[in-house]
C-alpha cells in the first residue's frame, strides 16, 4: 500500500479530477514509492518481496558495530519507528541470554544508530558474520512532509510521460518535440539524499 493518497498527488496533476484515472494514480505511486525505498537502500520488509517507504516490520542481521566504538549500532536503515528486539551473538543462535534488554540501549532514530547505555550495561554488540540482530518498525509516514513532495514530484513526472513512453522524440507537422528521459528527477534527488542508508553507493 502506497504512502501518498491519490488526493495528494492530484494536487501536483491539476489536468486530473474525478475518480476515473484513481487505478493508474495508485499504480503509479506503489511502483515509484519502491523505486524511491529501493534508492534509499531499504531492503523488502518481513514478509514481502517488494520495498516499501511505508511504515514497516524489518529483520535485520548487521555485521559489525560502530567503527571501533562496541557501543553503537548502525542500522542499514532510517528512519527508526521502533525496536522490537536486538541480540549480539557470535553464535547466531540469538537466544535470550544474548538479547540486549530495552533499558540497556537508546536509540536515534533518525541516524539510525542503536546506543549501548554505559552505566545500565557492560555488554555490546559484537563483530562478525550476522552476529548482530534486530527486529524493528522502520519507515516514513504522511509527517515527512519533503519526501511526500518528492513522491508526488516523480509520480506526476511519469504520469504525464505516459503518452511518451520508449520515445526520446516526435515530429509532428514539422515541428520537433524532443521529450525527457523517465528518470528520478534531480529535484527528486536531491531531496532524497539526506535519506540515504549509510552502505548506499553514490
């Protein structure tokens, strides 16, 4: 299910009114809120194959700690919406005795980093294949406001593209239309980058 509404990209597509053209709106806005999670670095949520910007329940198995800080936890993704559970086990059995408890660690959420509070724990994470696991919520909702505007941005882009599609021009009574490539917009971009999982490659 898409982030955007209809209704909110219609606002960005004032040719569009009435309800006829709703299954194409919705086609389109699944297909680019993937693309967008998928340019984020946003693997495909528990129990889907698809990805997704909307709020949902990730497992995630990480690596390695923070550099050479056992302190800190980088997530592959952010935003954090919540954190079910976290087990450091060299074993990767992720039994209870491994779990770290909620009041031993703190979150930021929007870096996406799990913090090991010093004086409630003498535990940390640890270093080694998917030695590290963690069960949260991630992803955005209608309050981030710059990636609905993103969003609906490359939405309208393609929904007006349509009639172009596979063509890079058209002579029409000798006059020349040359049409834009259906990319992510640069506008788009740019607002997405600050988004970005810490492994994504530029």
């Amino acid at each position: 299910m898409a982030l955007v509404t209809t209704d909110l990209l219609k606002e960005y597509l004032p040719e569009v009114s009435g309800s006829g053209a709703d299954t194409q709106l919705e086609n389109i806005l699944d297909r680019v809120e993937s693309r967008i999670a998928r340019f984020l670095g946003y693997p495909a949520p528990d129990g889907s194959n698809t990805t997704t910007l909307a709020v949902s329940t990730y497992t995630l198995y990480i690596d390695s700690y923070w550099y050479d800080d056992i302190t800190v936890l980088q997530l592959p993704i952010k935003p954090v919406v919540s954190i079910s559970s976290i087990h450091a086990d060299p074993d990767r059995k992720y039994g209870a005795d491994t779990e770290v408890n909620s009041n031993e660690f703190e979150i930021d959420k929007q870096q996406g980093l799990l913090i090991i509070k010093p004086e409630t724990s003498t535990v940390g994470f640890t270093k080694s294949y998917r030695v590290n696991k963690v069960v949260g919520t991630f992803g955005f909702t209608l309050f981030h406001l710059d990636l609905i505007h993103a969003v609906c941005v490359y939405a309208s882009h393609l929904y007006r593209a349509k009639s172009s599609q596979g063509k890079k021009s058209q002579s029409v009574r000798n006059a020349n239309t040359t049409y834009s490539l259906n990319i992510m917009p640069d506008e788009v971009k740019e607002i997405l980058y600050p988004y970005r999982a810490s492994q994504v490659i530029i």
